[in-house]
C-alpha cells in the first residue's frame, strides 16, 4: 500500500531533498556538506523555488515514521 507523503506549497528543489534525506537506508540519504551546498545553492538562484511540488507517492513506512517523529 502506498500513501502520499506531501506538504502543501513546498518548492519542488525543497521537497526532493527533503524525500532524499528520509531515505530508510541511512548510506542513501545525503551528507551534511551536500545538503549545505544544496541549499547555498537555492538562496543564490531563488527563481528555482518558484516550482511549487506535486503530491508523491512513497511506501507506508515514511507515514509511519514521520506519524512517530511527529508525536
């Protein structure tokens, strides 16, 4: 079963390093420096967080994580 995993009026640039950074497998998810550079990146080329996200679809442990971390 999948759910959607989305938040409403996230830039896309945002939203995909956010997906990338809740990988399950820690050695996937992206280092700190990368996230950084990334994000240095973003504020220099602002026009890139204009593209607002569309809704994804992710396996069920994302929800479940994130219902876990949320409370």
């Amino acid at each position: 079963m999948k759910s959607a995993v989305f938040i409403q009026d996230c830039p896309e640039s945002i939203y995909e390093l956010m997906l990338e950074c809740w990988q399950l497998d820690r050695a996937a998810r992206p280092r700190f420096a990368a996230v950084v550079n990334t994000l240095d990146k973003l504020i220099r080329a602002p026009e890139l967080l204009k593209s607002l996200a569309k809704p994804r679809y992710v396996t069920a442990w994302y929800c479940i994580l994130c219902c876990i971390i949320i409370t």
